[in-house]
C-alpha cells in the first residue's frame, strides 16, 4: 500500500487491484470502444443533421467528457468500493450527505437498462458474422443490403437468440472476476479493428463521395457558428450530443468509477484519461469517414437510424477481395469490442450486490444478467412485434435510450462532477489528482463551474 502525500494510509480494494497501469487503460479503453463509436455515433449524427453535431459532440468530449472521467475515476480509487458504496463513504469523510450514494444508484440502473439494448446490437453484430461468412454480401446491391437487414431485424426469434447468445457470454466472463481474458481481448481487438476500419475507410476515399461524407461530417452552417436564431440544430440535438460524449466514454453511469476502484495509487489520472479520450474519439470519427461516403454513394439516407452501419458496411465488404472474410472478421471484432463493454456496463451492478447483499460474483452476475436479458426482449421486438407500439420518445428501444442517453447520464454526470468539484475537498482532489499545479486547477475550474453550467444549460433549454 502506498502512502499519499498527506502521509496517511490509503484504501485498500475490496476486489484486488489491475496488475498494472496498462492493465487498466487496456480495460477503460475497451470499456469506452464498443458499439457507440462505431453503431451508435454515426446513426445519431446522420439522425442530427452532421456537422454541427459533431463539433458539440467534440466540445462537450473535451469540456465535459474528460472532466468527468477523471473525476469518476478520483471518486472510485479514493473509495475503493463499487460506486454506491464509495460515494456514500466519501460524502460522510467531507462531512457531506449520504444521499450522494444515490448517484450511484442511478448508474446501477443506467448501466442495467443500457446493456438491455447494447445486448440487442451486439446479437446484431454477432448475426452479421454469421451472415458475412455465408457470403450474402458478396457483390449485393444497396437494395439487397438493405433488404437483408430488415428481414434479419423483423424476426425476432432470430434477433432474441442473437441477444440471448451475448448475454450468455457476457455473464459467462463476468461470473469468473473482472480481468481475466479481457486484458488479452482488448489488446488484440482494438488494435485489429483500427486496421480493418483503415482498410475500410481505404475504400470509401475511393469511393468518389468521400468529399461528401467529409463535408456532412465537418462542415457546420454559419448560422450556427454565428450562433444565430436560424441555425438548424436544435436543443433536442446538442442533448443528444452530449448524451452521446457520456455513452461513448462510458461515463455518467458509474462504470469508470467501479474500475477505478481497482486502480493502483501511483497511475496518474490525467495521462490515462486523456489516452482513452483520444482513443475513443479517434474511432468514432474514422467510423464516420468510413460510413457518410457510403451513404451517399448508394443513395441511403444519413438520417436512417440504427441500421446504418449494417446497410453500408456490408456494401463495402462485399465489393472487397477478400471480402467475405475480412467481414466476418470485422463483425466478430465488433461482437468483441461490445462485448469488453458490455462487461463494463454490468460492473457496477454486480460490484453492488456482492458488497451489499453478500453474494457471490457468479450468483450475483447471474441474478443481474438474467434480469437484463429479460428488459432486452422489449428492444428485441421494437423493431418487429412491437414496432407500431410508440408512446413518449417511440418505441421501447427508442425510449430506453432517450431516457439513458439524455436523462440518466447526464444527471449522474452532472451530480459526480459536482461531487468531485464542491463536495471533495482542494485535498483530497489534489492528492487523487497527483498535483497542485496549473493542470489541476484548470480540471478544478472545469468541474467546479463549466462542466456543471453547461450540462445544466443544455438539460435546461433542451427540456424545457
Ligand atoms: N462506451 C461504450 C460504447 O461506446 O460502446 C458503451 C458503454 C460502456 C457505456 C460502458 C457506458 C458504460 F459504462
């Protein structure tokens, strides 16, 4: 155990600690690259018009994203617990209320009701495998492509065998503790993904619309650079921004916090968040420039939804040498990439009911599992069965999402950020931290006062 620089003893984990500090960036990393940068960003950015999005989503990565990561992964290494349990531990040592543990409550049930739809996708993917090895892509038409996806979507025997099938795997691991296999997971994984999202992004710079794809991508209307009353984006679509930043950094719901709990006292919290923010982000633009091209060079629709990435990507495989195989590849990859996710969604509830209500990691992995599977089934059929089935924010898939995305992750957001900035004191932040310098009292000023204004303001207009 290591002494801080107050020279009093630090926590131990109650769950053991990572091997070392890249144990844990492999595990962050792999948590926050999954189905949200390459599924979920480019659907919600065709969905929000491109360009302007975008650079909302890159400023609240950067203004509010990183803030609030370092400030879940302080809270959980300094609480050494699962997130409810730190968060009510730290707020009694500042002398502060214990209704600050239900922001980690809030995190339990966000990561819950996420993973119930994230399960859904990635049996998606999983399928997709399978359809790639079989060779239905090879040379299809856009209309083939697109008919294929929804025949596969509208059964849901299929789709919930699919979604059964993730969710088997994913309590598998999760039964058998947090690190084993998923160290070696995300250090082939991320890697072979990036080269597959190269090879592909290759052939959408040939596809003749990369200009296009790129235009809808970065190009924001003057309107809205002059801020001015005309420019398209909505409230609705700068929460959807910022709900996405949470998503795809795994944020606002605890996740990052139970890691931290495992998280050595000598890594530095700065260089590993800025590492998996880089990461992250990195790969959700490349799946943007890889997808917008082919959008428009098939005549799709950027706004299509959730089954963009599964009616373009086949396209472009199929056109490829090798096509067959290396789609296959790239959509196990994926399973992969949701699946190292996945675990991390799960975390937090799993850490919770075996510290609260003393059960072992398989019972509590499988009480917790089964319960999501069972959630899941309502996405499952939302986009068959249940499709004509809409009320508030649409179907049941729609609302899950509307009510994670927009309204869980940023509240939680919000509250830890606040915690971290008001509630822990200059101390306890700076020794986490590892420094009183300049940076840390730029991540003091962003905790304390930008990243809570603007999460509030953009919550505020856009609900109101
Ligand atoms: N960040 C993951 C993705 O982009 O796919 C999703 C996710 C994982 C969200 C873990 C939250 C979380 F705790």
């Amino acid at each position: 155990m290591l002494n801080n620089q107050a020279g009093e003893e630090k926590r131990a984990s109650l769950h053991g600690h990572w091997s070392s500090k890249m144990t844990f960036i492999l595990a962050v990393t792999g948590s926050a690259v999954g189905l949200g940068n390459i599924w979920k960003f480019p659907y919600v950015a065709g969905q929000n018009g491109g360009g302007a999005f975008v650079l909302v989503y890159l400023i609240c990565v950067v203004v509010i994203g990183m803030p609030v990561m370092m400030s879940e992964i302080l809270i959980g290494r300094r609480g050494r617990r699962n997130p409810v349990a730190a968060m009510e531990l730290l707020s009694k040592e500042e002398g502060s209320s214990r209704h600050w543990r239900w922001v980690g409550v809030i995190g339990v049930f966000a990561g819950i009701l996420i993973l119930s739809y994230y399960s859904v996708i990635a049996g998606w993917t999983l399928g997709y495998a399978v359809k790639s090895a079989s060779g239905v892509f090879v040379g299809a038409s856009a209309e083939a492509v697109s008919a294929e996806y929804q025949n596969f979507v509208s059964d849901w025997r299929i789709t919930g065998f699919c979604h059964t099938l993730f969710m088997a795997l994913t309590i598998f691991f999760v039964a058998r503790g947090v690190e084993r296999g998923l160290e070696q997971a995300v250090r082939f994984m991320v890697p072979a993904l990036l080269i597959l999202m190269l090879a592909l992004l290759g052939y959408s710079i040939n596809s003749g619309y990369f200009a296009q794809g790129l235009s809808f991508m970065f190009s924001v209307p003057e309107s809205c650079m002059a801020l001015a009353p005309e420019c398209p984006l909505t409230w609705d679509s700068v929460l959807a921004a910022l709900g996405q930043a949470f998503f795809t950094l795994s944020i606002g719901m605890g996740c990052i916090m139970a890691y931290g709990a495992y998280l050595p006292d000598e890594t530095s919290i700065t260089s590993t968040s800025s590492a998996v923010v880089i990461a992250d982000t990195g790969i959700a633009i490349l799946a943007g420039l890889t997808i917008f091209p082919l959008v428009f060079a098939n005549g799709l629709d950027p706004a299509d939804g959730p089954g963009l990435v599964f009616q373009t990507l086949p396209l472009a495989f199929g056109q490829m040498a090798g096509g067959i195989f290396f789609s296959t590849i790239f959509f196990i990859l994926l399973s992969f990439a949701a699946w190292t996710s996945a675990i991390a969604l799960i975390e937090p509830a799993v850490a919770w009911v075996v510290e609260r209500f003393s059960k072992t990691r398989a019972q509590a992995s499988l009480l917790i599992g089964i319960l999501i599977w069972f959630i899941g089934f309502g996405s499952v059929l939302s986009f068959n069965a249940l499709a004509n089935m809409e009320f508030l924010a649409g179907t049941i898939f729609d609302n899950v999402n509307y009510l994670t995305d927009k309204i869980m992750l940023p509240l939680a957001g919000l509250l830890i950020i606040l915690f971290a900035g008001w509630v822990m004191s200059r101390n306890s932040t700076a020794d986490e931290l590892g420094s009183t310098g300049r940076l840390y009292n730029f991540w003091r000023l962003l905790a304390r006062f930008i990243a809570p204004i603007g999460i509030l303001f953009v919550l505020a207009n856009a609900i109101t």
